[in-house]
C-alpha cells in the first residue's frame, strides 16, 4: 500500500488559502502553544477551540472552485493509496 502524499494536500490547502486567513491560524496557534505553556487545562481547552475555529473559518472563506481542487487532490492521493 502506498502512502498518501500529505504535504501534496497541505500544499493545496496553502495554496488556495487568503494571507489573512493564514496569518489568523498562525496567531491562534501561537495562543494554544502560549496555553499550553503556562496556563491551566480550561484555558488550554478554549485555545485549543479557537484554533479550531480559525481554521474552520479559513476553510469556509475557500471559494467553492477552491474546495473542488482540494478535493481533487484528496481523491487522488487515497486512491493512489488504496489501489497501490
């Protein structure tokens, strides 16, 4: 079986992704890795979801051509995968 080429889907990702939108994750994962390392459970919890809700917002602002190519990419990276 074959690997799945992640840094293929990573890439499609990066690429289709707004500036802003890349420089929001960043900023939230600094805040998690700011949790993680000097605050409490609850906060590290709330960090955590932030994150998750800036890369949520990052993906819902791909236009839907965007999504496409993403999906085109996943599709042929795990039948590549499974077929290998």
């Amino acid at each position: 079986m074959s690997k799945i080429d992640h840094a293929r889907i990573l890439s499609a990702y990066l690429a289709r992704l707004q500036l802003s939108d890349i420089e929001a994750i960043q900023a939230a994962d600094k805040a998690w890795l700011q949790a993680a390392m000097n605050q409490g459970g609850s906060a590290q919890l709330q960090a955590q979801a932030g994150f998750y809700a800036t890369v949520a917002n990052a993906v819902n602002n791909l236009m839907r051509n965007d999504i496409s190519r993403i999906e085109q990419v996943i599709d042929e990276e795990t039948s590549h995968a499974n077929n290998s």
